[in-house]
C-alpha cells in the first residue's frame, strides 16, 4: 500500500502596503503575504501553520520576509503607491530619510568607489535568499526528486535485466546505457541548478537595480570578490559579464520606452 503525504508552502493575500523596495530604488506598492506550511495526506490538507510573512513588490516582483506588525494599517485592495504610504506607513520616508538620500545621490553619479561597490553587492547578496525561495516554489527540487526516483526504478530494472541470461547483449547493453544516461542527467542538473535558477529569477533583478549605476565590469567583480569574502553563495551563480550586459540592456529598455 503506498501511503502519499508530505508537506508544502502555500501563500495566502493579507492586503496591501506600501514599502521601500530595495531592487526598484525607492517606495512600491506591495502585497502582503502570509507563507504557511500545510500538511497533507492523500492531497487532503490535515493542518496548516504560518511561517512567515512576505512582502512582494508590484513593480519589480522582488519578494523579502518581513513582519506584518511593522505597519500601521494593511489595505485591503491596491491603490496607488501614494495612496497606501499614505495609510499604511505614513512616516517611511522619515524613517528612511538617509537611504533615499543616498539613492538620490546615487541616481546624480556622486557617490565615492567605494560606495558604488556596496551598491553594486547589495542587489547580488540580496538576490540569493529569492533565487532559493522561487526556486523550491518553481518546482526544481521536486523534479530532481522525481528523476531520482525514476532512475531508482531503472537500476532496478537494468539489474534484472542484466542478470536474466535469456535477455540478448545488446537489450542488457542498452538497459546500462539508459541508467548511466539518466545519472549523468540527474548529476548535471544537481550541479548547475543554482546557477541556472540564478539567471532565471535573480539575473533580471539584479539587472533592474544597477542599471541607474552604469557598472563597470572591474566593479562589478569586485563586488562579487567582497561578497565571496563574506561567504555569500552568490558570487559563484553570476558571471561579470552577464551582469554587466544585463543591466545595460535594461538601460537601454527603459530609455526607449
């Protein structure tokens, strides 16, 4: 009898709010979350329990934990960005006052090197806890999950097949190769998953952010070199030259727009 339960992350709409967004550079409109670890047997739910809360917004699609409490008031429906600072967090921009004056001084091209590089590291550090999140959400540690399984079955059935000696060489030659096949994808995939899921949902972030900074490429690997000091996994998922040519194609965009 095969018994199926498990476990898994649903999100549920708490309301709106309005909040500094760190890729965007400046005040969102966001949607408030709550993620909540629901148990299941059969598919049937038997008990949920909040996790966290999580703020996602609206432009950039940027999501961060964030606790509820923080705001003053959470509106129902979406209005407009002013509109929700207005009721939700009436005193962010005091609150704030020296980061959106550093992003007015970014935005005018006065900031010190050293200033440009910690711009440059903050979108890539905080782009790794979202690429992990969207990824367990995207599904790809469930298909490496199920391929594993699949390739459990076939070394089964490529035992057997071997080990019946009415089974013709070529049919046994065979079995071994679609097992050794399927192992090899299973470790490729293991092995570059967080890089591709880096280019998937953490690339066009970290595009959006530094596409206001023009940055060089010597800057843009001293930024990764810092966050590799720092033992920050994210250094590895980027290339220069991907982050370099992306933010300027963002540029771009926005400029013919």
């Amino acid at each position: 009898m095969i018994i199926l339960f498990g476990r898994k992350t649903k999100e549920r709409p708490l309301g709106w709010v309005a909040e500094f967004c760190p890729i965007c550079r400046e005040i969102q409109a966001c949607e408030l979350r709550s993620l909540e670890r629901v148990f299941h047997l059969y598919l049937v739910p038997l008990s949920r329990r909040q996790i966290a809360e999580e703020l996602i917004c609206t432009e950039c699609g940027y999501g961060a934990r964030i606790a509820a409490k923080q705001f003053r008031y959470v509106a129902e429906k979406r209005a407009s960005t002013h509109a929700l600072e207005a009721s939700t967090n009436d005193d962010l921009r005091a609150v704030i006052h020296d980061r959106l004056a550093f992003e007015s001084r970014l935005k005018s091209g006065s900031l010190s090197h050293e200033e440009r590089i910690d711009a440059i590291a903050e979108p890539l550090a905080l782009a790794q806890p979202y690429i992990e999140n969207r990824a367990r959400r995207g599904g790809s540690e469930s298909m490496l999950a199920v391929l594993i399984f699949v390739l459990m079955i076939a070394c089964v059935v490529t035992a057997v097949v071997i080990l019946d000696p009415q089974v013709p060489n070529w049919l046994k030659i065979t079995a071994g190769a679609g097992s050794s096949g399927l192992l090899a994808v299973i470790i490729y995939l293991s092995a570059t998953q967080s890089r591709r899921e880096a280019r998937r949902f953490g690339l066009p972030l970290v595009a959006r952010s530094l596409a206001p900074l023009h940055p060089r490429r010597d800057e843009i690997e001293q930024a990764l070199s810092k966050l590799r000091e720092s033992r920050k996994k994210v250094w590895k998922w980027f290339r220069p030259h991907e982050i370099e040519q992306a933010a300027e194609s963002f540029r771009r965009e926005e400029t013919s727009r």
